[in-house]
C-alpha cells in the first residue's frame, strides 16, 4: 500500500470529505454510473435537487472513505 507521501493532497482531502459527507447522513445511497448517459443523470440531478444530495468521486476513494469510518 503507498505511504500518504505518495499519494496526491487531493485525493486525501476527498477521502475526509467523503467520510464526513456520509457521516452526516442518516441514509447514503452508493450507484454506479459508469455507464450511465449524461443527459440521464442530468435529468435524475434535476429531479433531486433540493431533496437530495449527490456526490461523485471515484470509486477507490469511496471505499477508503467507508473503510475508515468503519474503525475505532
């Protein structure tokens, strides 16, 4: 695994947001929308807007995010 000297400021900044944004949800949602065409998800953003919050970031990030809330 690489030490958080090589791993880019960037990247661990989303992960503590991440950890934060899920934190302070009592319901979080997780889709894939890879394959997803823009427009779809441009209308499913505007159908949520004002009821719900969406985030994307990578998937890895995601994971390490979840990761770390789940320790002590």
């Amino acid at each position: 695994m690489p030490s958080e000297t090589d791993v880019a400021e960037w990247k661990i900044e989303e992960v503590k947001e991440l950890e934060k944004f899920i934190d302070d949800r009592k319901v979080v949602g997780i889709v894939d929308i890879e394959s997803l065409p823009s427009k779809q998800l441009q209308e499913i953003r505007k159908k949520l807007r004002g009821k719900a919050d969406i985030r994307i970031t990578k998937s890895i990030l995601l994971k390490l995010a979840i990761e770390n809330l789940k320790r002590p």
